[in-house]
C-alpha cells in the first residue's frame, strides 16, 4: 500500500518528535538534523522567494547566465566556463566536446558517484575503474598506466572531499605522455588550489557542481570549463545546442530551495522545518533520482542553467570564499579529533590549499555501519560518503582494494557546523 503524501508528513512529525521525547528522558544527547545546505543564508532565501513570484519574466533571462558564467571563470581563473542544469550534464558535454566516441575507453576511480560513470555511458564510452590511494582519495597514479589499452581515450581525476589530489602532477604527466584527454572532475572542491592555481584548470576540461551538498549551492547546478580556445568552441557547439529547463522544474527548485532554508538554516527550524515539508511537498526535486542510480538516461538530461539558478548562483559565488575559509577553519577540530582516536587523517599536498568540503577519516567499519556515537562524540551525525563504489548505488567494482576500504571505513565530517 502507498502511504499518502499527507500522511506520511504526519507520521515524519511524530516520529521526530517522540524521538526528541525519548532522548530527553533517557539523557542522550538530542540528534540534530544531518548539517546540510549550510551556505544558504537569509539573502539567498530572498532572492528564491522573489524569484518565485515572478518566475516566467526572469526565466528567459540568459544575460544573468551569461553573467554568471563570466563571474565563475574570472574567479576560478579559467579561460571559459559554461552553466549546465548539475554537474553530470556539464560533465557529458564535455564528453561530447572532447570528441568521445561509443567504444572508446575511459579511465576513472573505482570509487566516485554513479552519476560519473554514467555520463560515459550515456555517450558509449566503455569505463575502465582504477584504484584510488587512501591519502586523498584520488586515482593512484602508480597502477594507471597498466590500464591504457589502444582504445583508452581520456582520464577522469577528481578531488574528493575538498581535498587537491595526491598524484595530481603524475597523472597529468602521464596523459600528456600517451595524448589522453583529462577531465577533472572538481565537484568536491571549488575553489581548492594547487600551486597557486584553483583546481580544474590543469587538465583539458573541468567540471564543477553547485548540488545542495557541494561547496556552493543553487540545490542543482554545474559548471564545465576549459583553457583550450578549440575545446571551448567545442564546448560551446554542445552548449548551443542544450536548453534550459523549464519553469516547472525551476519552481521546484526555487521551491526546494525554500524548504531546505527552513529545514536547516532558519533558527527555529523544528518548527519551520515540519511546516516547510508540508507546504512544499509535492514541488520538491531529489538530486539522484532511482532510475539514474540504477544508470537510466531521464529523458531531461543534457540541459544547461535557467535563468534563476544563475541568479542564486551569483549570491553564492560572492560567499564562496567566505565558505571555504570556514570550512578550513574547521579542519583542525577534525584532525585533533583524529590524533586522540588515533584515525589515520587525510593528507594535504604540499603546495595546495585544500578546502575541505568534508573531513574524511577511516575509521572502524562498526562507526560507518551505525553512527549514532557521533552525536554524542562530536555533537553533529557524521557524513558516509561513500556508501559503495559508484555511489549511492549499490554496483560493486572488482579490483579497487584501497576504494573498497574506503567503502568499509571512511566517514566524513562537516566542513561548516550547523
Ligand atoms: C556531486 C558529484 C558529482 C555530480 O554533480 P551533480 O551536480 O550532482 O550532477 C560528480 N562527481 C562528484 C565527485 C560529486 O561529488
């Protein structure tokens, strides 16, 4: 039987509260929501709701994109940029840009979001995983090579949790050597820097994510770039050709938006977050819907940014400095929280200014399996990205042992701190 909207509203109310009740008696320490959206601010609230009453006049508004397009590439130092609707689709455009064919292969990490692979096989690019080292997070730079085949095309590097990646310099090195495409994928780590230099502008594309769990946050939203004037022209054919969505889905992001400000940020969000999900239950947008998780094309994909996401985009992106110089701020916490549990910390390459999107620590797999120690240890719930390989689908990849201890044991803290 399907439980009804309103009633399933209902039954959330008073299972949070009895929790609350039984928290209270038992002396436990009360649990909070998962620190979410922590970059939304009053101004941002402002901005949606005001862009919620005048939707169809602002939506045709491509000049704001173009704006804001303008503002991520003089801030990121990047040559050109491009809005798409998430990151996943700026990522397939730069798929198509790069030349890529079906039958062509790609080397990624064994242990990354199912929305990437899935960008490669949208396109018929066959995906060849690789091992990530437990320092950073990223591809192991050691074990590539022996995975180039003649059909091997490009290399997705990314830098998780904020983190820049450890073999950075080497496998870039090693794709100039055999004439690979790298595209970077910097979903994780706006604006971290490597030698002076913010991630994603060494490599032949990048791409970027505003999704509400990401450094910065228009709930979905992405950005590809490029250095390469050819690439660019390239890139921008695919961008010519994608359209933004429309006012619907728009509503409903402006919508989830809203919500997720009362939800998580407003100071009596208790109260407000309940009447939030009620009031906009039925116009909300889930980031990673089943059928992509189970690797399904929606029929949407390939889209790039409305209007009123680049205008949030903007207000976001005058904060985003501001964000991550608190999220590096928080850092030390987690790291003397690691020396007196005695958990092996991530590393933070010599020359780079990580940003720290989450803290990832391994730990012991019964912390990953049930959290709720955290509460009471740190006073926030702890993040478990990931949850498998190609997160968070269930899909296991063969011959990734250190992603799979990352599987088992890494846990992540909050950047900011509700
Ligand atoms: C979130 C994420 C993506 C996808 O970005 P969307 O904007 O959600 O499409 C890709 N790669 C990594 C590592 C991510 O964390």
């Amino acid at each position: 039987m399907k439980t009804e909207p309103g009633t399933k509203w209902l039954l959330g109310v008073a299972r949070r509260r009895l929790n609350g009740a039984l928290d209270r008696i038992s002396g436990r320490p009360s649990q909070k929501p998962f620190p979410s959206c922590q970059t939304l601010e009053k101004d941002d609230l402002r901005i949606a709701l005001g862009l919620l009453k005048k939707l169809t006049a602002v939506e045709k508004d491509t000049r704001i994109v173009t704006e804001y397009e303008r503002e991520f590439a003089t801030w990121n130092g990047s040559r050109h940029a491009f809005a798409f609707s998430s990151g996943r689709e700026a990522l397939s455009a730069c798929i198509s840009a790069a030349g890529l064919e079906p039958g062509d292969e790609v080397i990624l990490p064994g242990y990354t979001c199912v929305v990437v692979p899935n960008a490669f096989h949208f396109a018929g690019v066959k995906t060849i995983y690789s091992d990530i080292e437990l320092d950073t997070y990223g591809l192991d730079a050691s074990i590539i090579e022996a995975k180039i085949t003649g059909n091997t095309r490009a290399l997705l590097i990314h830098h998780l949790y904020g983190l820049v990646s450890r073999d950075y310099d080497r496998i870039i090195e090693i794709a100039r050597k055999h004439g690979l495409i790298v595209i970077e994928d910097c979903a994780q780590a706006t604006g971290a820097e490597y030698r002076g230099v913010k991630v994603g502008n060494r490599a032949d594309f990048a791409f970027y994510s505003s999704e509400q769990s990401k450094v910065f946050n228009t709930i979905q939203g992405g950005m590809a770039t490029t250095n390469n004037d050819t690439l660019a022209e390239k890139l921008a054919e695919q961008y010519n050709n994608a359209s933004p969505p429309g006012s619907d889905w728009v509503e409903k992001l402006l919508s989830t938006l809203v919500m997720n400000y009362y939800i998580h940020r407003h100071e009596m969000k208790r109260v407000t977050g309940d009447i939030a999900k009620l009031v906009y239950m039925n116009k909300t947008l889930v980031s990673t819907t089943d059928d992509e998780t189970k690797g399904v094309k929606p029929d949407y994909y390939g889209r790039r940014m409305a209007g009123p996401v680049a205008r949030i985009g903007l207000n976001q992106l005058a904060k985003i400095d501001r964000f991550n110089k608190l999220r590096r701020e928080t850092a030390p916490r987690w790291s003397a929280w690691c020396d007196s549990r005695g958990f092996k910390k991530p590393s933070v390459v010599d020359d780079s200014v990580p940003i720290f999107l989450r803290y990832p620590v391994i730990a012991d797999p019964s912390m990953k399996l049930n959290t709720s120690w955290s509460y009471a240890e740190i006073g926030v719930e702890i993040g478990k990205w990931f949850i498998s390989n190609l997160h968070p689908s269930k899909s296991h990849v063969d011959n990734c042992p250190n992603a799979d201890i990352a599987v088992e044991r890494c846990v992540n803290f909050p950047g900011i701190m509700p």
